[in-house]
C-alpha cells in the first residue's frame, strides 16, 4: 500500500474514519516522528476510542514538542472533558487547567469547562498523600468521586445482621436525639471540610427512626446538607419528612422485577415501593421541596431490558435515574469469597455477575498508586457513636472501638490507617479508589 499523505489522513478522520485516519498517522509518523500536529491527531483519535494508555504519552509528548501552537487553544478542553466523562479526574484536571492557563487574556473559559475543572480540582480539605503505616508506603489521594465534600454516614438506626452474615456483631435500635445533637455538633465544630455532607444512613433503613424528619432538620439547623438513602418500605412518617426537605434522598431499588425484587427484599414488595415513590412526588410537591431525589436502581443480570421502564419512572416522578450493577457485600464476606473460605452463600444465588468475575475486570484498569475514598473522605459513625472502618465492612472487629463524639479527627484517621483490614481489602483490589489512565486495555 501506497504511503498516504497528511492530507489523506486528516480528511480520513474529518470523514469520521477513525481507524484508517489513526493507521495512517502511525504510518506518517513511523516514516518522520518530527510531527507533533500528527502526534495530536493521533493522540486524541486514541483518545476517542478509549485507548488512553496510548493516547495521554502521544498528547503529552506533542504538548512538550509543540504546546504553543494555536490549535491546541480548541483541543485542550475537548480532551479534558473527554477524560473526565471516562472517569480520569486526575488527567481532566491536568488538561483543564492547561486549557485555563492558555485561554487567551480577558477571555474565560466556556461555562461547562469551567464548572468540570472546578469539580475536578484537587480539594484544599484533603492532603495530597498519605502514608500507611500497615503496608508501609505513600498513597496518592484523589478528587472525590462520590461527594464534592467530606461526608459523615450516621447510621441513626442499628438493625438485625444481613442475611448472609447472621453471626456480626452490631449496635441495635434507634440513635438517640441527644447523641445524635453531639454528633452534629461536634462536626460543625471540628470543620473538618468547608461544609462536610451528613448522610443519615449505612446499614439500617433510617425510615425506620420514629424522629427522622427531625433529625433531617437538625442538619439543615446546623447549615450542612443531610441525604438520606432508603428503600421506601416506609411511608408512616413520609409527609414529615418531606417537609423537612433533605437535600439530597436516594431510592434504593433492587430491580423492577417482582419476582427478584421479593427474593432481595424479604417481606417486601415491588407494588408498595412504585406507590411509595409516588407519594414521595405528591408529598414534596405539596411542601414545595427542592430535594434532589435519584433513584438507585441495582441491576441483575438481564435486567437491560428494565431500563426503560424505570427510566420513564423516574422521568415521569422527575427524579433521577442511575443504574448500577448489583454487586456482592460487605467487604469481609467478599474476602472470605476469594479466599476461599466459607460455604457457597445463599445470597450468590441472585442473579448478580460473579464476585471473582468483576473484581478482576475492576482491579484490572485500578490504580494502585491511589488511596481509598472510603478511608480518607469518609467517616461512618453506628447508632451507638461508635466509629466503623469504612460504609463497605460489617462486623465487630472491622469496628474502631472508639466512640465518634470524643475522639478528635486525627485520632479517627490515624486509627483507620492502622487498621489490618485495609491492607486485606487493597490486596484484593477491592478499595474504592480511581482508575489508571495507562493500565493498558482499559477503556479500549
Ligand atoms: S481499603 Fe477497603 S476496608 Fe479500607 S476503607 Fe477502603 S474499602 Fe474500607
């Protein structure tokens, strides 16, 4: 085959032929690599398909060879919000930030990019690494992913062990008003971030708490958001808490099939939670509250074909809607899986995607160099104050053992850090952490 010329490779991609215009620029730059506009064009077709491990040396080496030419002006935000909608913050800040830097004098970047390289920037709160005494070695800290700000996850209800670890050791019953101020009080006071989020719940349904719509009130009181997730089995106090306007409420739905929503959710059923949501709309409409309300929605295998039916739902009630792949829990359950240990569990017969299965396509593109969010932007405080390792684990000695309202926030980080399950979890890919842009194959 003939050598194409620069011309025929631009108009190849300008057509939308993407892997003949990124085969002729490798082809090109195999022949003279004394091309960095080539290099870019290659780099950002990489881009578009997902390679990014060969995409980013390609941008960045055109960027060192040729960063001042004009055109990178309209590339570097494209390639910002291209990592970012990928899930690499970290690179999206990198390019963003250069694409601020080069915009030209009294001019600003465009609105989107702007609100991007702000929600992607590395937050003032959180110092940049850490160490970790347990595995004895520096982790990089990342932007948040779930939360723009620190979060405090207050299980204000203590309920009977899940089902397939019926042996835990847990607090029971309602969280006091009285702890449950102290709590609040010491957050504002200790001000670990601007203005942290207090998420009242973890593992107990918080409609359950006969106090909730005054608790929700407690929060907003104190001038912090307060979300709250349930599976809206509940409605008794449901009015109330509408009133009470929680910033952000979060519908947890195991599936839109009655059949498996009942084998999740024992003595439960999917007709009672679609005229819950319902009344949920109703009673926010009458209080005129702007909670943002998004629903949940696990998805078990072949659960594709509910999509669209849950979707229109939630346009039709004008809450969100954000599917996400059921997935095996806690942690400590998850760790015996792999390691082998235990009995098959009950629970793996819901048709969930084999544990071993994701986990090693997850722990594939992770980054390894990156701490876990679940550590380092998180603290779980159970119904009796007492302060948990993190939302994912369970049981008794994955517990801090001390108690949240006298224990200063260093003492609590310091403690997570030296606790042994971490370095269990991370050994098995199993932290909540970023990908890595250079894994190979990742994204392809
Ligand atoms: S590393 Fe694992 S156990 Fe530790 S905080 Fe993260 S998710 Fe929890």
């Amino acid at each position: 085959m003939n050598a194409p010329t620069v011309d025929q490779a631009v108009a190849l991609q300008q057509a939308g032929d993407i892997d003949a215009a990124a085969a002729a620029y490798a082809q090109l730059l195999a022949a003279d690599p004394r091309q960095p506009a080539l290099r870019h064009n290659l780099g950002r077709i990489r881009l578009q398909q997902g390679a990014t491990a060969e995409a980013l040396p390609l941008l960045e080496q055109a960027w060192a060879e040729d960063g001042a030419h004009d055109g990178w002006l309209r590339s570097l935000g494209t390639i910002g919000i291209t990592l970012y909608d990928l899930g690499l913050w970290e690179d999206a800040w990198h390019w963003l930030s250069r694409a601020a830097a080069r915009a030209p004098a009294g001019t600003r970047l465009a609105p989107a990019l702007t609100d991007t390289l702000r929600r992607v920037s590395p937050r003032d709160y959180l110092a940049p690494e850490v160490y970790d005494p347990q595995q004895g070695r520096t982790f990089l800290r990342h932007v948040p992913r779930e939360s723009d700000t620190y979060v405090y996850a207050i299980d204000v209800i203590g309920t009977c062990p899940v089902g397939n670890f019926a042996a835990a050791q847990r607090p029971k019953g309602f969280m006091k008003a009285e702890l449950f101020g102290s709590i609040l009080d010491k957050i504002v006071a200790e001000r670990v971030a601007p203005r942290p989020a207090v998420c009242l719940f973890n593992r107990g349904e918080p409609m359950l708490h006969p106090a909730l719509p005054e608790l929700v009130q407690a929060v907003r009181q104190r001038g912090l958001p307060c979300h709250l997730s349930t599976d809206l089995n509940v409605r008794s106090s449901l009015r109330e808490l509408a009133r009470a306007s929680p910033d952000k409420l979060k519908i947890s739905l195991s599936g839109f099939r009655p059949e498996l929503y009942a084998c999740a959710h024992a003595r439960s059923d999917l007709a009672l939670i679609l005229a819950n949501m319902r009344l949920l709309r109703q009673y926010l409409d009458e209080a005129g509250a702007d909670t943002h309300v998004w629903v949940g929605h696990h998805s078990y295998k072949g659960g594709e074909a509910e999509l669209p039916a849950v979707e229109s739902l939630c346009d039709e009630l004008g809450f969100a809607h954000h599917p996400v792949a059921a997935f095996y829990q806690p942690l400590e359950r998850l760790v015996d899986l792999l390691e082998g240990r235990g009995a098959p569990d009950p629970e793996l017969d819901l048709p969930i995607e084999p544990p071993r299965d994701y986990v090693t396509r997850i722990r594939a593109t992770s980054s390894e160099r990156h701490d876990c969010e679940l550590r380092f932007n998180q603290t779980v405080i159970n119904q009796d104050g007492s302060v948990a390792l993190c939302c994912g684990v369970y049981d008794q000695p994955n517990m801090l053992g001390l108690q949240f309202v006298a224990t200063p926030h260093s003492a609590l980080e310091e403690a997570k850090y030296r606790h042994p399950f971490c370095a269990t979890c991370m050994r098995h890919g199993l932290s909540y952490t970023v990908r890595d842009a250079l894994k190979p194959g990742g994204f392809s």
